[in-house]
C-alpha cells in the first residue's frame, strides 16, 4: 500500500528533524474562545458533547422523576418543588394529564437524541477515533465543530414547545401521526429540533467514517483497530444511511403540520384540524422505525466496544475472538436495518410482513449472543481488576443479557400482542438504554478521563456511583417487567382508574423511591467529576497500562496529540504475552521486552487473529 | 407498605390477568415458554458471569492465558443460538396467524363494529335487521362516527353505543371491525389477549372467543392524547340466554324509536337531512 | 496507487463528458417522447406499466452515465461504488416491505 | 510544516474533502429514498389523484429544467477539469456557466411555482384533482399548494427539496467564482471535485423527478 511508502519518509522527517515539532501547531496563540468554545479540536469537542449530555441527562431524569412521581401518587401534590413549576404543567402543585404526556415525550426525546446518542458517538466519537488511530485530528475538524454547535441551537428548539401555552411536544418519542400533526406548535418545535440533531449526527457520522478509512497511522490496518473505533466505524454508516429518512419522514410530517398536506392522513378525519387527506398513518412508521431501530443501535454499539476494550485491559487478556466480534457487529448492524416492523406488529400492517419481521428480528438476537459469549471468553482465565471502569462494564453485561432477553420476547409477534406498549416494553428500554448504553458510557468515562482531563477520578466515589446505580436501577427497572406481564399500559398518567391495575399502585411507590435514589445515585458522579478536575490527583500517562495507542499520547494529549511520529505493530489486544516482561505490550512498541534479559520475543507471536 | 412485599416474592407468570379467551392460553403458553427459556440462559450467563468474576479475579504475581479465541468454538455458539431462536420464531408462527390474519378470521358468529375516537370508543350493532348499514367514510362527522350510509336503509335501525360497553356471548367467535375516526388508538383486551391498534381509514378484523362470563375491561393502548388514560370501557360476557335477553331488549327499543321517528315524520317531513353536517 | 487517473487522460475525459451529454440529451427527449399518449387506451393496465417501466429505464440509464462519467465512479476506486450501492440495497429494501408486502393484504 | 506527520497522506488515496462527500451523498441518497418510498406507496393508493393532477404539470417548463440542468452538470465536469489542468480562466468560465444554468433552474422553478400558487381552481377541477370527492373546505387553501392533494404535496415536497440543495449548491459556487478573481485565486481542485459529485447528484435526482412527476402518468 502507499501507506508503507510513506512511513519510512516520515521516519527520515522525524529523524532529522529532531524535536522541531514544537513548532507547527503551538506557533500562533489562540484566543480563549478558539481553544475552549470554538474549537475544531477533537478533544475539546468530546468534551463540550459529554458536559452537555451530562447536562441533558439531568434534565431529562428530572422530567423521569416527575414521571414517577405522578405514577405512584396520581392527584398528589410534588413535595418542595411542586409550587416553583409553571403554572401550565401543574395546577396547585398537582401535574396535569396534558403535561404528562409532554414530560414522557420530552423524557425520551431528551434521553435518547441529546443524552445517549451524543454521549455514544459525539463524545467517544470525537475523543477516541484520532487517538486512538494515532492520528493529530478528525478529518475535517471545522464540519467536527458546525456538528457540535448544531446542537445547543437544536435542542433548545426541540423544547422549544416550553414558550407556547400548549406546551411541548406531546405525541411519545416516536410522534405518530395523525396525533403528532394535530398537536399544537411544541410539536412543530420538537419536529425542526430533531431534523437538526438529526443533521449533526450525518455530519459527525461522515467525519468519523472518512476519518476511519483515510487517517490511520501507518501499520494501522483495519483488523488492527480497537472495537471501539470499529463499533463507532459501523455506528457512524448506521447514522449515515439511517438519520436521513428520519430526516425525511420528519419532512414529511412538518409538511402535514405546517403547510397542509396529508402525506400520512387519510380522508377525512374526524378531528378539529382539517386535512385533505388520501395519505396513510402507517407510512410514518415504517419511515420512523426505519431509522429508529437502527438507532437503538447506534446507541448500543459504541457502548459494546468500549466494553470489550475495557474488559480486555482489566482482564490483562486479549480480547475473545476479535474477528468474530467485529463480523458480529456489522451483523447486527445489517440486520439492524430489516427489522424494523417489530415496533409495528400491532400496527395494523399486513401481518404476513409480521412474519418476516419476526423472524428477521429473532435472527438479530444471534449476533449479540456471539458478543457476549466471547466477552464470557474474555474474563476467562483471565486476571480481573475491578475498577470503577471495569465494574461498570461487567454491569454492561449483566444487563445486557436481561435486556436482550426480554427483547426476544417481544420479538415474537404473537407474544408482543399481549406486552406491546406496556411497562414491559418501558422494563426492555431502561435495561438496554440505561442498563446497556448508559453503563456502557459510564464505563467509558471512568476508564478515558484520565486522557480526557489529565486526573484521576475519585476510584472511591467511582465504585460508590457504580454499586448505587446498579442496585437501583435494578430495583427500579426489574419490577416494570413484572407490570409489564400485569397488563399495565405505558405512556399513561393515571393507572388506577382501571380495576385491573389497582392492585399495582405499591409496585409503582416501590419503584418511584428505587428511582429517586438511582438519580441520587448519579450526583455522586457529578461530584467525583467536577471534583476532580479541580483538585483530583495528576494522571500517569498510561494509568491502566493499555495497549492502544491514545495511551502512548502525552497526558492529557496537546493539540495535535501525539509528540512523535507513531507507527502500529500489532492489533490492540496483545496482553499477558507469553515470555514477555511486562503484561502489556503497546501498540506502538516494536519491541518487546522478554523476561529473559535480553531476548527479543519472536514477532510472529504479535500478529492480530 | 405491606402491599409492596407481596408481589416480590411471586412468580412472574402469576402477574397475568386472568386469561378468559380461547387462543390467549397459547400466547400466555408462548410467553411461558421464552420465559423458561431466558431463565435457562439467564442462569446460564449469569452463573458463568459470576463464577468467572470470582475465580478470575486479579491476584498479584498472576498471568491471564494467552489466547486469542477459537474458531470452532465461535462457531459452535453461533449455530446452537440460531438453531434455539429460528425455532422460537417457527413455534410462534401457528399463533400469530391464528390471531391477525385477516384471511383466517373465522366465520363470526356474532359481529360488531367498534370506532375508537378521543377519547372513548363506540359500538355499533347491526340492530333488529340484523344488517350493518353500509359505511361510508365521507359521511363520517362527531355526530356519525361510523360514517353509516344515511341513504342505506340497513343502517337505519343500527344500535349505536356512545358508553364504551360491550355485551358479548361467551363460546362464540366474535369478530371486531375495528378502526377509529381521528387519531390512532389500541384496542386492548388485557383479559383476552387481544390488542390492535386502530387505523384511521382502514377497518381491521379483530377477533376472540370468550370463554367466561363476567365484566372485564377494554383500555386503549396506543397513546392518542392528553386523556389517553381515560379511555376505558367494559366487555360484558354473557352465556347465550343472557346475551340473547340483553340484545332483544335493545332490539325492541330501537324499533320503539323508529316507530316514534317516523311518526314525527310525517308530521315533519324534511327534517333528518339537516342532521348531517361536517 | 493513489489518484493516477487524473491528469495524464483529462483530454479522454473531456470526450467523455461530451459524449455523455449526447446521450443524456438523447434519453431526455426520447424520455418525453416516450410519455406522449401513443399506446392506446385499449392495453389499458399495461399500457400504463408500459409508461412507468420506460419511463424508470430511461431514468437508470441516465443516471448511471451520470454516475458513472461525471462522477467518476468508472475511474475512481472500486470501494467508491459502496457508498451508492448500499444505499439503493436499502431502498430496494424499503420499497421491497412498503409495496410488495403491503398489497397483498 | 513541522516535523510531525501525524496528519498523512489519506490512507485510501482518496482526499478527505471527497471521501466526505461520498458519505454525505450515501446519506442523501437514503434521504430522497424516504420520499421516493412513501411516493410509490401513496401513489399507488391514489392512482387517480396522481395522474389527473399530474396532467397539471407544465412538462415543457421541466423538459427546459431537465436541459439546464443536465448542461450544467456538464460544465461542473468541465470546470473541474480546467481547474485541475490548472487553467483557471476556463474553470471560471465553466463555473461560472454552471452558476448561470442553477439560477435559470431557479428562475424557471419559481414560475412554475407561483404558477401553481396563482392558479385558480374552478368547481370541475377540484373535483377532479381530488377523484371526485368533495374536498373538505376548511383544509383547502387557496390555488395549488400542498394542501390540495397528496400529489401536490409530493410535487412540492420533492422538487422544494430539490430545489433546496440546487440553493445550497449555489453558494459554494458563488464563492469559488469570485474567489477565482482575487489575487490568490482559488486553488483547492479537491473542494471543487467535492462540490461537483454534489452538483452531479442533484442533476442525479432531477433525472428522477422528472419522469415520476412529470411524465409516467398516462394523460387521460
Ligand atoms: C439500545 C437500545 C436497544 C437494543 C440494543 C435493543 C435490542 C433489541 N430489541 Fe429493543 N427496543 C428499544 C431499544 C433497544 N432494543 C427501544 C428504545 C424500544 C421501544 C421503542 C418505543 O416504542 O418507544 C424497543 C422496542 C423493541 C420492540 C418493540 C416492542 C413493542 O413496542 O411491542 C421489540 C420487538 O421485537 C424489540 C426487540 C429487540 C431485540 C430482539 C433486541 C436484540 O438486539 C437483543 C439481543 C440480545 C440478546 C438476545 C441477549 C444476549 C444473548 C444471550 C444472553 C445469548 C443467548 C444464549 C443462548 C441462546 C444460548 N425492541
Ligand atoms: C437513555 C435513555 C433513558 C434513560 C437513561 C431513562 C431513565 C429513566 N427513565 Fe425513561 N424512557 C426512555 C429512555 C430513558 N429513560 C424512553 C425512550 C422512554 C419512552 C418515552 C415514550 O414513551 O415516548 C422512557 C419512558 C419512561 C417511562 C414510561 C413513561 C410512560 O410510558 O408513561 C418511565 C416511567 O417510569 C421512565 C422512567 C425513567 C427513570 C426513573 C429513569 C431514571 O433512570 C433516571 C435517573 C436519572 C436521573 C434522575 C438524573 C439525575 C438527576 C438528578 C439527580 C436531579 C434530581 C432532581 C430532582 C430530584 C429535582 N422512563
Ligand atoms: Cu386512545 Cu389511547
Ligand atoms: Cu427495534
């Protein structure tokens, strides 16, 4: 490849050059806002997306909290804050039913399009992708930064519904028409704001994929690249080829609220707002699940491969079957894009499509079987250290398996009949989206800081975050299965008005408390960060003494990343080598130090399966 | 409080409501069956999850082993998987085309229409005649929701039920013409196993066969609304006599009624047209 | 290996974007043509399958001229081709589950 | 430069700009793909609809577009060419040729649009572009506009958007030209060829737009 050619010219360079590389990018002084606001550094971005994120991820587990509260005390008023809300969402401290279904809506809309997503991609996207291939930047770090600053704008619009007297957007996450379009302007809002996130994660999902083909360092195949940089490889064609016909169902939808068309409403609808009608409600759908099934795993993806990564570091062992976790990953992704009518079953769509989808959707459940066997082969025999990083991964797992689980459940048409758009489907969600996703990026966060920030997070408050938020998210997300198989609708905001679900009311208190102290549970990690970053210990530039190449960057690194010329000669796994000294042997070394004094361990040894 | 332990040292299965429909003991079986199923692989990973935490935990002076997988073994736990889900699916297919089909719906022995609407729903029945009115969908308003042909005169005598009950024989394939005049809704059985949703514009086949009398309730399960909580109505179960009675007694009314409007008729001749409106 | 096409037969280029035009010009007014009223009304269906059918050929083979010289898809390297070709797996896939399935309810 | 080349030649041999844009462009495909999707399935539940209101098209004002544009597909190719040569006069003159073809698109797109919008419906004609069934009076806004019916909607839905990226085309283009003028010229063939695939797939979903709009509904 042309690559090899072009490496022994850098080498000269290097050599001859000396240290001169001081110069290049430090040489004009940037002003505060270039380097901390309107940046195109990679790093700077990862870290505006995960603050944000972090951010959203308080308002909208404020939105959740409110959620339950209503559930387990309907027609109570909510202690403390109750009186400080506007008087549009409650009456007399008491939430309304017509805010109920803003708050669920703002809810998931808020957790999946500005917490995980840009959590997953945006941040990890951008911290890991140059790192870890050993290169200076993304492709095109002005598009990186337009991408990042899309954001703020969109989700203020998002939620822009706040400004209007019918509030925000109220029609689920999933907006179906015809009640998304004859809902008021919060839902025109919700519509431009997510066709704008929407927009930023195309231009971020093109970045990291011409990044990934065209800035490796030298000897850094594509079968030499850590999962998490491949999982975001597959994430990112994922966003490519399936934000846009979100984008274009969102079109579509705006063009029914706003300019009168009829694209999914039939003839005439009994309703206040008038159409022309001759469209058909489930087109929506299809288009909607089109992308948003997909985007469940744009959403777990990464998280799988920050996993792997990680178990492999603190398991001191490579990781299980490489090739068959990435084979497995572009599966899930390919198939990830025929299954969507399992979202659909009772939709009214023509059953005989149920039937393929069914199939097609247990099929997936394959792939991801193959993942966690081989992350169970990853821990085997091998030698554990628990951190906070390493924990949270494990948690991954756990919950991962009881999410898919009851994933295949639903995948069965006939079963989803009964728990279609229950609590079981609310118990499915949290498991893979907070129990997967978000353990997943908890993981990530404690186990890249210390590149990130340069210190070392509190690895006490650290385990004290992971052991709270693991107890009780189970304790708040197990029993939702169990109202699940009960009958208990979701997305409603008093279920006591039918005998069948009184009996749950308990259940519901029991879960609003598990929930109010898992969110307690997450200003334990508020504090360990802003904490650390103002007085936590200097971080080492290789604290875990990993393979991948971030880890041979300064710490943190400066702009530009690397202060050397780096070169990759090994896949990323290569732990506990037989005959070598150390238990680790970085990407970039080409030599490995044996045990025995002054032997050269033999190369071949090294080579990626 | 004491409430809050009595379900946690249940059995999950027993949480279903009581199951009152001829095909809802097959899916609650289907159900019963993944359940095993993902208890058997819940133990599974978890036991090996737990044991390998434990046993492989980091000791110092320890090496991990050196191996990079295998790939029979890779292969191995693909097929086994695939062979268990493709068989799931397959096992589930008898089920789902006895239920939504609509070329397998049976013969009805008793049919009626239900429109779904915010926020409640309407039950039509084809009344003395026993003839549904012709439908059609340009006729339909807030005061004619099933949009009933007014130049039918089928449709004339139809029941129409505005409270959301719904009196039905037991032991009778009963079939629902389901669909909803704005916005979607589900039509949720809990007790029979049944949920649909509700297309505008489209009327779907739904079908049960209940197999005890009793007072159940129908929910909406496809959020439709501010009050989409409150969309309940009720499923009364009659053994045949029962039924038969509640029906003749509506029967009788409604042709009560029209004796009653067409004496008033005669005496004003052109006033059911203005009755329609938008 | 990299970027080898490009200067040394720019003059090949220029004739191939003229022919190109040609042809694409060609096809629009065969493409209009085509839509005139000249089946008759008596092929009924399938006159109008007829319509839509060649109306699409055209349409294909005009874009892949376009695809294929304008941009560069003929010169470029191989992998180019997937960044078109996944894309139209998936609509046919879409257009696959919308229609086919969806009307034989 | 510094010592350092940690930022390399592109791996694939294919410059960043371009690679980009190959990706952006899969994702454009897949965005006219949802519309393309939804217009088959609708379409064929209103054949009626669709071809009567079809019929209302102008197919010479798009035959004069479908023209314009494929010409100015070429002189992007030309200019891209020239520029690459290094002859930045002629790059000017195609680019500029290329500009003049996209606003005479936009000049024509308008005419036909405001000829929609001012076109007064009579009884007959409604009726007929809704299939004979009344139209709901309180839903229908005044000339032809998305509100009339589902192919209208499409008409505008597609062509608006189309007419979009013709816009977001144009300004790019503006400024390379008038950069050409300055001192420093405009040198960056990569942006220009990035710029062009994107040129070329406008031109790419017009050759679609076309015929499923304007042409394969048999005249009645
Ligand atoms: C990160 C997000 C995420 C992930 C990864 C998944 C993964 C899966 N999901 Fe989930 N899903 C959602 C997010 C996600 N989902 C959301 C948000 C919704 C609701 C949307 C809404 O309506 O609001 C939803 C809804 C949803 C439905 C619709 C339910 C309904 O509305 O009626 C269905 C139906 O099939 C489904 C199925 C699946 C399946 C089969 C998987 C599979 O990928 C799971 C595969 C994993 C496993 C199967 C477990 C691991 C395997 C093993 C432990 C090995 C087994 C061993 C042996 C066989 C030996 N999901
Ligand atoms: C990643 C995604 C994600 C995450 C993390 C969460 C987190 C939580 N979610 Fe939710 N959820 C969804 C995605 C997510 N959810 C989606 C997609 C839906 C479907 C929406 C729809 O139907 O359209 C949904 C729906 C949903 C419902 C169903 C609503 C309904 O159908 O009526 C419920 C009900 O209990 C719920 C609860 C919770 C709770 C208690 C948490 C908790 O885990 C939250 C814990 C975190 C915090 C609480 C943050 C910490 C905040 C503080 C410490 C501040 C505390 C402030 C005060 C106390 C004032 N979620
Ligand atoms: Cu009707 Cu919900
Ligand atoms: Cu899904």
């Amino acid at each position: 490849m042309s690559a090899s050619s072009a490496v022994a010219h850098n080498h000269h360079d290097a050599d001859s050059h000396g240290h001169e590389h001081h110069h290049g990018h430090d040489h004009h002084e940037l002003s505060f806002i270039q380097k901390y606001i309107f940046s195109t550094d990679h790093k700077v971005i990862a870290r505006q997306f995960m603050f944000s994120a972090l951010f959203f991820l308080f308002i909208g587990g404020f939105f959740a909290l409110l959620i339950r509260w209503q559930l387990a005390y309907p027609g109570k008023a909510i202690p403390i804050i109750g009186n400080l809300l506007p008087s549009t969402w409650v009456t007399d401290g008491i939430i309304q039913a017509s805010f109920y279904t803003q708050l669920l809506t703002m809810h998931g809309s808020v957790m999946i399009f500005l917490v995980i997503i840009p959590l997953a991609v945006g941040m990890f996207g951008n911290f890991c992708i140059p790192l870890m291939l050993g290169t200076d930047d993304m492709a095109l770090p002005k598009l990186n930064m337009f991408s990042f600053w899309l954001m703020p704008p969109a989700a203020m619009i998002t939620m822009g519904g706040f400004w209007f007297p019918d509030g925000m957007a109220a029609a689920g996450w999933t907006s179906y028409p015809p009640l998304a379009v004859i809902n008021g302007p919060g839902q025109t809002c919700w519509l431009i704001g997510v066709f704008l996130i929407g927009f930023s994660s195309i231009m971020g999902g093109v970045n990291y994929i011409t990044t990934i083909l065209n800035k490796r360092t030298p000897g850094m195949t594509l079968f030499r690249m850590p999962l998490t940089v491949w999982a975001l490889f597959i994430t990112a064609m994922l966003i490519v080829l399936g934000t846009p016909v979100l984008a274009a169902a969102l079109s579509m939808q705006f063009f029914d609220q706003f300019l009168g068309s009829s694209f999914f409403i039939p003839d005439n609808l009994v309703t206040t707002k008038k159409f022309v009608g001759g469209g058909q409600a489930v087109l929506f759908q299809h288009l909607f699940w089109f992308y948003s099934h997909p985007a469940v795993y744009i959403m777990i993806l990464t998280p799988m491969g920050i996993v792997s990564d990680v178990l492999a570091t603190f398991a001191r062992k490579p990781l299980y079957g490489y090739k068959a976790m990435i084979f497995a990953l572009m599966a899930i992704a390919f198939l990830g894009f025929i299954v969507w009518g399992h979202h659909m079953f009772q939709s009214g769509m023509n059953p005989l499509l149920g039937t393929t989808f069914m199939l097609s959707t247990i099929v997936i459940a394959v792939p991801s079987a193959i993942k966690i066997f081989n992350w169970l082969g990853t821990i085997w025999r091998g030698n554990i250290h628990f951190t906070a990083a390493s924990m949270n991964a494990l948690a991954f797992i756990a919950t991962f398996i009881v999410g898919g689980l009851s994933g295949v459940f639903m995948a069965s048409a006939p079963i989803d009949i009964y728990i279609h758009d229950t609590y079981f489907i609310v118990a499915h969600i949290h498991y893979v989206l907070f129990g997967g996703a978000l353990f997943g990026i908890f993981a990530g966060i404690y186990y890249w800081f210390p590149k990130m920030f340069g210190k070392m997070l509190n690895e006490n408050l650290g385990r004290k975050h992971f052991y709270w938020s693991f107890i009780f998210f189970n304790l708040t997300f197990f029993p939702m299965h169990i109202l699940g198989v009960g009958g208990h609708m979701r997305r409603i905001y008093d279920p006591y008005i039918y005998d069948f679900l009184k009996p749950f009311q308990p259940m519901n208190e029991f879960i609003t408390i598990a929930a109010g102290l898992l969110g307690f549970s997450q200003l334990i990690l508020v504090v360990n960060i802003l904490w650390t970053i103002k007085f936590g210990k200097k971080a080492p530039d290789n604290p875990w003494n990993a393979n991948t190449l971030e880890w041979s960057a300064p710490t943190p690194p400066p702009h530009g990343n690397f202060t050397e010329d780096i070169r990759v000669y090994r896949g990323p796994y290569e732990y506990s080598m037989p005959g070598a000294k150390e238990d680790y042997a970085p990407q970039t070394k080409q030599d490995i130090p044996s045990e025995v004094e002054g032997e050269i361990v033999d190369e071949s040894m090294f080579k990626a399966h | 409080m004491k409430g809050w332990f009595e379900w946690a040292y249940r059995d999950m299965l027993s949480f279903f409501p009581e199951n009152v429909s001829t095909f809802g003991a097959q899916l609650d079986g289907l159900f019963t069956f993944v359940y095993w199923i993902s208890v058997l692989i819940f133990i599974l990973t978890y036991f090996l999850l737990i044991a390998f935490i434990i046993k492989y935990r980091a000791r110092p002076n320890k090496k991990s082993y050196h191996f990079h997988g295998s790939n029979i073994v890779e292969f191995t736990w693909t097929i086994l998987p695939t062979f268990l889900f493709v068989g799931i699916g397959l096992f589930s297919e008898d089920a789902w085309t006895k239920t939504k089909y609509q070329m397998k719906v049976p013969k009805p022995d008793v049919e009626v229409d239900v429109i779904a609407y915010q926020f409640g729903w309407q039950i039509r029945y084809p009344g003395p005649d026993g003839i549904f009115g012709k439908k059609d969908r340009f006729q339909m308003s807030k005061m004619n929701l099933f949009g009933i042909d007014s130049n039918d005169v089928n449709g004339k005598d139809d029941i129409i039920i505005e409270n959301a009950q719904l009196h039905l024989p037991i032991n009778k394939n009963i079939v629902v013409n389901l669909s909803t005049a704005d916005v979607l809704h589900s039509f949720f059985l809990p007790n029979f196993r049944v949920k649909q949703d509700a297309l505008p514009g489209k009327w779907i086949k739904v079908w049960f066969n209940g197999t005890k009398a009793g007072k159940y309730e129908i929910a909406c399960a496809e959020l439709c609304g501010s009050n989409h909580y409150a969309m309940r109505g009720e499923i009364f179960m009659y053994g045949q006599q029962d039924y038969d009675k509640w029906l003749d007694g509506k029967n009788k009314k409604m042709i009560e009624l029209q004796q009653k409007q067409k004496a008033a008729e005669l005496t004003l001749s052109d006033s059911t047209t203005t009755s329609q409106g938008s | 290996m990299a970027s080898t096409h490009h200067h040394d037969d720019a003059h090949d280029h220029q004739k191939d974007y003229i022919k190109v035009i040609m042809w694409l010009l060609i096809f629009t007014f065969l493409t209009v043509v085509a839509a005139l009223d000249w089946i008759p009304a008596s092929w009924g269906d399938y006159g109008n399958k007829l319509h839509i059918g060649i109306g699409l050929l055209i349409a294909f083979m005009k874009a892949a001229m376009v695809v294929y010289i304008f941009m560069h898809i003929k010169f470029d390297h191989k992998f180019i081709r997937l960044f078109i070709g996944i894309p139209l797996f998936l609509f046919s896939v879409m257009v696959f589950a919308f229609t086919a399935l969806e009307s034989f309810y | 430069m510094s010592g350092l080349s940690l930022s390399h030649e592109p791996v694939t041999g294919v410059p960043h700009g371009k690679l980009a844009m190959w990706g952006f462009l899969a994702s454009e495909i897949m965005f006219f793909s949802g519309f393309f999707g939804a217009f088959i399935v609708l379409r064929n539940s209103n054949l009626d609809v669709f071809s009567a209101s079809a019929a209302e098209l102008n197919k010479w004002l798009a035959l004069v577009n479908t023209v314009v544009l494929i010409g100015s597909s070429l002189t992007m190719a030309l200019s891209i060419l020239q520029l690459q040569k290094g002859n930045v006069k002629l790059f000017r003159l195609f680019m500029g040729l290329t500009i003049l073809c996209g606003l005479i698109f936009l000049v024509v797109k308008t005419v036909e649009y405001s000829g929609k919008f001012h076109h007064v419906l009579d009884e007959h004609e409604i009726m007929h572009l809704r299939n004979g069934v009344p139209p709901n009076p309180d839903a229908l806004l005044p000339g032809i506009n998305p509100s009339t019916n589902v192919f209208f909607a499409f008409y505008f839905l597609m062509t608006g958007f189309h007419a979009i990226h013709v816009v977001a085309g144009l300004i790019p283009m503006v400024f390379m030209f008038f950069k050409s003028f300055t001192k420093g010229g405009y040198n960056h063939p990569v942006k220009v060829e990035a710029l062009g695939l994107y040129w070329h797939f406008v031109d790419l979903v017009w050759i679609f737009l076309f015929p499923i709009l304007y042409l394969i509904f048999p005249a009645h």
